[in-house]
C-alpha cells in the first residue's frame, strides 16, 4: 500500500519538475498577471446562466463567478496567456465531498508579445470577451450578464500616461 503512494508522490514531483524546468522565462510576469486581473476583476460576482442536463429534463441555473484566474503560457511563442472565470453552482453542497459544484470558463486569451506592448502603451488594451459557448466541463452556456466592462470599474491605478488610465 505504501510503495505506490511513494510512487505516485515520485511521478508528481517529477511531473512538475519537468513543467517547471521546460517553461519559458517571461519577462515581467507579474506585471502582466497584475495588469490582467486588474482587467477582468470586475467580472467577480457576476452571473452565468447554464443548462444542466439531467435524467429527466433539464433546468437552467445561474452560476457565480467567484475568482478569475489567470494561466500563463508555457512556451510564449506558441502559447497565449489565459483567462478564465471559476464559476460554482449557487445550491449545490456535495455532503460527501464537502465542495460546491465549481467549473470554469475562458474568457480571453492573449499573446506574450501584444501582452508586452499594451503595458509598455505601444498597443491599446481591447478586452473584449470571448463569446463562449460552453464551460469547460462542456455545459452550455445561456446568458450572462459579464460581457460589458462597467464605466465605473475602470481605475487611476495605471501608470501616468497609460491609455487606459482615467484623467481627472
């Protein structure tokens, strides 16, 4: 019983050596998280209604967002930085397990290079949101209320003379 736990633990920790070791450097990494969350923050509490498929009908349920996640890539020249939006089922309580339903939503993705040249202000930001049409647990995806950035919500927090910094 013990032998493949250690083998197990020994997989993992090699599993993510390897994804460590083989990822590329990138250059202001968190600056570039910090810059996409401030982005997409916002979209916290915001709701998404799915369809839940069931035995006998289906019903639509309105979904949370409770955290936005950022992904960076791991080869910056093939791969792009992701957003995502974690969403969680409103009622559901699996005793059992003890966790709500969660599941999660991409929303965005942009490449290293066009990432660099909005926070350096060569390029102006355009956060327009995917139009997804499922999560990626595959259920569909109704409305949302998510898809417009509020006027309010953008903030003086950038760098004077960034675009998207507000004048006063």
């Amino acid at each position: 019983m013990l032998i493949p736990l250690i083998i197990l633990f020994i997989i993992l920790v090699v599993s993510w050596l390897w994804f460590d070791l083989t990822k590329d450097k990138i250059n202001n990494e968190s600056q570039k998280m910090s810059f996409l969350h401030k982005e997409f923050n916002y979209l916290v509490d915001s709701k998404i209604e799915i369809v839940e498929e069931g035995l006998v009908k289906s019903k639509k349920i309105k979904y949370e967002t409770i955290e936005i996640i950022i992904k960076r890539p791991k080869k910056i020249k093939k791969d792009e930085w992701k957003v995502l939006m974690k969403i969680e089922h409103p009622d559901f309580f699996d005793f059992t397990a003890s966790h709500k339903d969660v599941d999660y939503v991409e929303i965005y993705t942009i490449s290293d290079i066009r990432l660099e040249k909005i926070i350096n202000t060569e390029e102006k930001f355009n956060g327009t949101i995917k139009s997804t049409k499922k999560t990626n647990r595959g259920r569909k995806i109704l409305t949302s209320d998510y898809t417009i950035k509020k006027e309010g919500s953008f903030d003086n927090s950038y760098p004077e003379g960034h675009p998207l910094r507000k004048s006063n």
